[in-house]
C-alpha cells in the first residue's frame, strides 16, 4: 500500500468515527476518541505492506503458492467504495479461509451487494480460495440474516458501569447474596453442569466455552471473580477482567453462569448488577463482552442490565 500513515489515517478516520456509539461519544473527549481512532488506523497501515507483522500468519497459516506477502492487509477499491481487507482462517483451520474486511467506507445492507462484493473479494483473494467473508454491522442486521448465505456471529455489548449503576435495580437484586470466590471449591459442579448444557442444547459449544480452572483462579486472585447464593445456596457464577479493546475499556466479561436449578427464571440480570455494584467506576469504566447472535439468554440480559450492543460481526458464504 503506497499511503503514508497520516494520508491513510486521515482516508479512513470519518468511517471510524461514524461507528463509535454516541453514548461513547457522550462521555470520551475528542483528545481520547482520537487517540483511539489514529492508534487503529496506525497498526491497519502497518500490516498493510510490513512484511513481519504478515510473517507469522504466513508460517501458522501456509498455503501452497501463497507468499508473504499475500498476507498483509490490503486496500481494494470496489464498485460501492474502498475497503481494507484481511486473510483469515476461523479456528486456526486452514480448511476454512475467510476475508474479513476490516474498514469500509459504505454501508453493506443488501444482499445483492453482499452477493457481488463476495465474489469480488473471491477473486481477489483466489490464491486463498476463500469460502466466507466477514464484515461489522452497527445497524440491525435481522433482516439481511434472513438469507440462507448470510448469518450473524459475535456482538459487542457494553455500557459505562456509572450509567448502569444509576438505573433501578433488576428484580431479585435484594433476595440474592454476592461474594467474592475464596476457592474454586465449585468447578467439578460447574463443569458437569456446563457439559450438560452441550449435550442438550444445540449449538451451545459454537456459543461459549467453559473457563479452565487456570484462567478463573488467575480471575479469582485479581479479586473480581463471585458467587451468587440465593437461600444459602449457589445460584451462579460471574468475573470478569481489566481489560482494553479499542474503545471498550474497563471490565471484560469472563463467565457468567446460573446453575441448572436457576435458570431460565430471571436471576442473570440481578446476577450482572450485583458485579455492577462491585466494579469501579471512576475513570468512565465500561463492562464490555461479546455475546453470540443465538444466544437469546445472554442478549436478553445483557439489554436488561442496560447495556447496548455497539456492533455485531456478520458473515457471509461467498
């Protein structure tokens, strides 16, 4: 890409200001917004023609007759506006190439358009012979996943946690005690439930993971892993990490999960403002966390917590 970093910065800086939520653009100064935006920008134009930041994919990801340099990020002038492009492969699987395109300057909302800029992008990425491509919607996308080729995976929902700490507390928030987890004394339980919920729940495993004991007891030593008890028994888990991801900063959610006896009657939500209560907010914290297209319980929670869904990754067979 024959750009230089202020050049590409200043192409692409509207479109990624026009995707920033404004209750986000309510709280952040234009000095951090644009902090945010030029720190993106900066790492996109870097992969576009650094050949070591390509070299590792390259080596995890080698497909015959493609070189290093098929790797980095590309800029692709289209018939509806310019995009800026990525190989991938989902799951580490070579057998599942897919182009993420990673900035546009237009909407993609028609299937038609979705149609043609697939095979557009086959073409250009044909050394890859890509099957998928994948795009950020921050529009409702329920409509254009009606077609057979077209479906929605990760979305982002995330609210600064003083907002949510001023909106009335959900039902049960009072009849549940909360705690921070002393031990892990519950895994074997959450485990077993965790599994049954795979074997009796449809695409559950495509949806979330279960948390090894390593990553929760590094939760619970940070002090931000609980348990919630209704009755003087254990009702859920939930924890969560300090983390960054480009605008979100604050508290990343690990695990959230309501034992069999519990679920299904309401007590997520009391469960997440319970974590809400404990969580600083001082420094425009947010709690943030991706949530998949078909998992219902965890949107619906999420959205009654009070927290909104920024964008949601769609993908596309092409």
């Amino acid at each position: 890409m024959n750009i230089s970093k202020e050049n590409f910065i200043k192409q692409w800086y509207n479109s990624e200001l026009e995707l920033i939520p404004d209750f986000i653009l309510q709280k952040f100064t234009q000095q951090k917004i644009d902090t945010i935006i030029q720190k993106a920008l900066s790492e996109s134009w870097k992969y576009s023609f650094d050949l070591d930041t390509a070299k590792p994919s390259y080596d995890y990801c080698k497909i015959k007759n493609a070189r290093v340099e098929n790797y980095l990020y590309r800029s692709l002038n289209t018939l509806w506006g310019n995009i800026i492009t990525s190989i991938r492969f989902i799951g580490g699987d070579l057998n599942k190439p897919a182009v993420f395109i990673l900035h546009k300057d237009f909407e993609i909302i028609e299937s038609a358009l979705i149609k043609e800029l697939g095979q557009f992008i086959k073409k250009e990425y044909q050394i890859f012979q890509p099957k998928r491509m994948r795009w950020n919607a921050t529009s409702d996308s329920s409509e254009l996943i009606k077609n057979n080729f077209i479906n929605a995976d990760l979305g982002y929902y995330a609210e600064f946690i003083s907002n949510i700490k001023k909106e009335d507390k959900p039902k049960y928030f009072e009849a549940i005690t909360f705690k921070k987890a002393n031990n892990l004394g519950w895994y074997e339980k959450y485990k077993t439930s965790f599994e049954a919920l795979l074997n009796t729940t449809p695409g559950f495993e495509e949806r979330v993971q279960l948390e090894s004991k390593e990553i929760l007891n590094e939760i619970k030593d940070a002090n931000l892993l609980f348990e919630a008890h209704l009755d003087g028994e254990l009702l859920g888990i939930i924890g969560v990490m300090k983390d960054q991801e480009y605008l979100f900063e604050g508290y990343i959610i690990y695990e959230e999960f309501i034992f069999e006896a519990f679920r299904g009657k309401n007590y997520a939500a009391a469960l997440q403002r319970h974590l809400i209560e404990q969580l600083s907010s001082e420094a425009n914290e947010m709690i943030f966390g991706t949530i998949h297209y078909d998992n219902l319980p965890s949107k619906k929670t999420a959205l009654r917590v009070g927290r909104t869904c920024t964008h949601q990754y769609i993908f596309a067979d092409i």
